[in-house]
C-alpha cells in the first residue's frame, strides 16, 4: 500500500508546490519592478506596467514552447527524470527571482535581466504538469483514471488558494522571503522524489526517438483551426483568456497605484479568487448544468465576468474590490469548464484530446498577448484601461457564443440538446 501511495503523494505535491510557487510569486512581480523604477531610470518609470506584463509573457511564452518538448523527453526516457529536473529548474528559477535586487550594483538593467532569466527558466521547466498527468495514466487502471487526475485539480486550486496568502504573510519578513520558501519547498520534493518515486513508463513502451513534429508547439494551432464547427466557442475562449490573463497580471499594479496597495492586500484578494473558483468549480458547477445546462452557464458566466471588469475598473473603494473579484470569479467557474465541455461535445470522439490540447496551446498565447497588452494600455492609456478593455472583450465573447449557441436556449438543459444545429452540421461535415 505504501508503495502505492508515495508516487501519487508526490504527483500532488509536485503540482501542488509548482502552483503554489507560482501563487506566491504572482502578487510580487510589480514591487520587484518598483524597486528598479524607483533607481530614477525613466523609460522604467514611465512603462512598469508593461515590464511586469512582460515578465509575466516571458513565462508563458516559454512554457508554451517547451511544455512539448517535456512530453517528448518524457516518452522517450521516462516520467521520472523529466519532474525531477522539472522541479530542479523550478528551484533554481525561484531563487534567482529572491535574490535579483542584490544585482543592483550593477546597474538596474542587470537587476531586470535577472528577473526575467528566473522567469524564463520557470516557463522551460513549467510543463511538469503534463508529465505528472501522464505518470498518473502510467500506474492507474482505466476505471481508477479519472480519479487520480483529480488529485491534480485538487492541488492545482489548493496550490493557487494558498500561494498567495503565503506570498503575503511571507512579505512581510521581506521581499525575497517568499521566493526562497518557494525554492525551499521546491527542492525539499526534489529530495523526496529522488529517493522515493519509482520509474512509471517501463522500457518496452518508450519511444524509441523523438519526432520533431511533436516538438512543434504551434502544430496543435492549426489542427483546431480547421475545426469549423468550433470556430465561434474557440473565438470567444481566446477573447475571455485574453482579458483575464491581463487583469491577472496587471491587477497587483492597478491597486498599488490607485488604492497604494502592498502583496499582503494582494495576496488576499488572489487567495480570495482561488477560494471561489474551488467552490465554484470542485462543488456548485455540478449542480449547475443539470439544472440550466452548459450553453446557458456559459454566456451567463461571461456576462458575470463583464460586470466583474466593469466593477474592477469603477469601484470607488479598495474593498469592493473583493465584491468585483467575486463577481469576476464566479462568472470565470461558470463559463470556463462550460465552454470546455461545449468544445469537447463539438467534436467527435477521436478528436478530442488533440482538439483540447489545442485549445490550451492557443490560452497559453493569450497567456503572453494580454499581461503585454494589459501593461501596455496601462501606461499609455490609463489605470482602468486593461479593465475596460476587458468589459469589451468579455462582452463580445457573450455575445459570440451566445448567437453561436442560439439553437440551445430552448426549454431543455445543454445535456439533451446538441450545441446547435449548425455546429452539429459543421461536426458532420469535418
């Protein structure tokens, strides 16, 4: 039994800390950055806001391009090296990230350079969850599948829930303090796995090379774009990740400048959002579409999360910040899965692992695009600019879906109704 137990119990660690890393570090980014903007450099003065998004890009850029390349080497020489210098990059890139400002004698330049090596080298080595989902399909049986994957989503929201708490209380001791705890924690699995995860992909079932098609991170792109059946549900997932990724990445800004907000207020409200997707999403969603079905949570979720940007951009007080993130966050736990499944449903059969892989090839690019575009409105714009552009996007994704699925609105639920007629004929004719 033991033996049973300990590959799983580090799967979910290694998820759990790989998000929890990423919570703590999220509310910091701008405070790294005002530290070098506060060095009198103006061109750093006047674009921050774009600095930190592009801090945020470069990881999502590099987690995009690498997350494949992970899968291949996992094929081809197993599960367990690929996590464990996983979990190694991670460390390192965390402890660069603690202790950029020392650089500062050398000029603010080398400070932002190492920021960003520690983000780029966090996106190479962030594909561990791919590999931990597939070491969870190595050692399961079919019919126990799916709850083992669960594990990965419980320590996905629980990592994120409680990083940016963390992060928070752990500012307080000092800036660096969070990041080292990450690392701290990073290694500790490391050492864990080393002695305690066994191999879970046996010789005989490895591949034998490596195709550089599988190397390829935008073959996925145009797989799902020649889909036509869900052209507009794609459409409008692009249009909600885009807007919400920059919020994201450009909230702790927004509220540093209008409300002289500091990570531990921040971290407050992320941890706040990380409660209520858990609750949305581990809990009410289940509930939700047997009794309004998933075409109807979908487009209500988005027009939820229009207002939610409305109210972030418009609130007159710091503390209804929380009313507009809550409004945000329920809003995202209806529409994301419910658009998830949509897509799924669209498709047939076969097609629908390449058809989500795709998918999530194309958020992890609206995962770079908006924090830039969010920064970059920012400070050429205005403080309210990223959020209002988000009532637009979030808004024209509503109405995107809700005429692509006009057909499903009638009396019965999303489960005993195709998506719509047309798309049901597109399905057909692909």
């Amino acid at each position: 039994m033991e033996k049973q137990r300990s590959p799983l119990i580090f799967i979910f660690l290694t998820v759990f800390i790989d998000l929890l890393g990423v919570g703590i570090v999220l509310p910091l980014l701008p405070y790294y950055v005002k530290i070098v903007e506060e060095s009198s450099v103006v061109w750093l003065a006047d674009n921050r806001a774009l600095v930190v998004g592009a801090l945020a890009a470069s990881f999502s850029l590099f987690q995009f391009l690498f997350t494949p390349v992970l899968g291949a080497l996992s094929d081809r020489f197993g599960r367990r090296p690929v996590l464990l210098l996983s979990l190694f990059g991670a460390g390192i890139s965390y402890l660069l990230f603690g202790i950029a400002d020392r650089f500062i004698f050398l000029g603010v330049e080398a400070v932002l350079l190492v920021l960003f090596i520690s983000r780029i080298v966090a996106g190479i080595t962030g594909g561990s969850i791919a590999t931990a989902q597939a070491y969870i399909a190595d050692v399961t049986k079919p019919e126990d599948r799916a709850k083992g994957l669960g594990l990965i989503g419980a320590a996905f929201g629980l990592g994120f829930m409680l990083g940016p708490a963390l992060g928070g209380l752990l500012s307080t001791v000092s800036l660096e303090a969070p990041a080292f705890a990450a690392a701290a924690l990073t290694f500790g699995n490391v050492i864990f796995g080393y002695f305690r995860l066994p191999e879970s992909l046996p010789l005989d079932r490895r591949s034998k090379a490596m195709s550089l098609a599988k190397l390829n991170p935008f073959a996925r792109l145009s797989d799902v774009l020649a889909k036509t059946a869900i052209r507009p549900l794609l459409i409008g997932v692009l249009l909600l990740n885009f807007a919400f990724a920059g919020l994201q990445n450009n909230f702790a800004v927004y509220t540093d400048v209008r409300f002289g907000w500091g990570p531990m207020e921040n971290a407050f409200v992320f941890a706040f959002i990380g409660v209520m997707a858990v609750i949305m999403q581990g809990f009410l969603i289940r509930k939700l579409v047997p009794a309004f079905g998933e075409a109807r949570l979908a487009v209500s979720g988005l027009m939820l999360m229009t207002i939610g940007f409305a109210l972030t951009a418009f609130v007159p007080q710091a503390g209804l910040l929380y009313l507009a993130m809550g409004v945000l966050a329920t809003g995202s736990g209806m529409a994301t899965p419910s658009l998830t499944s949509l897509i799924s449903r669209s498709v047939s059969p076969q097609e629908q692992g390449s058809v989500l892989g795709g998918v999530q090839a194309f958020n992890s690019l609206m995962m770079v695009l908006g924090p830039l575009f969010a920064g970059f409105v920012f400070d050429a714009v205005g403080i309210t600019a990223p959020y209002i552009a988000g009532v637009f996007l979030v808004g024209a994704a509503a109405l995107t879906i809700g005429f692509a699925l006009r057909d499903s609105f009638g009396g019965r639920t999303r489960a005993e109704r195709p998506v719509s007629i047309e798309m049901e004929r597109n399905v057909m004719a692909d």
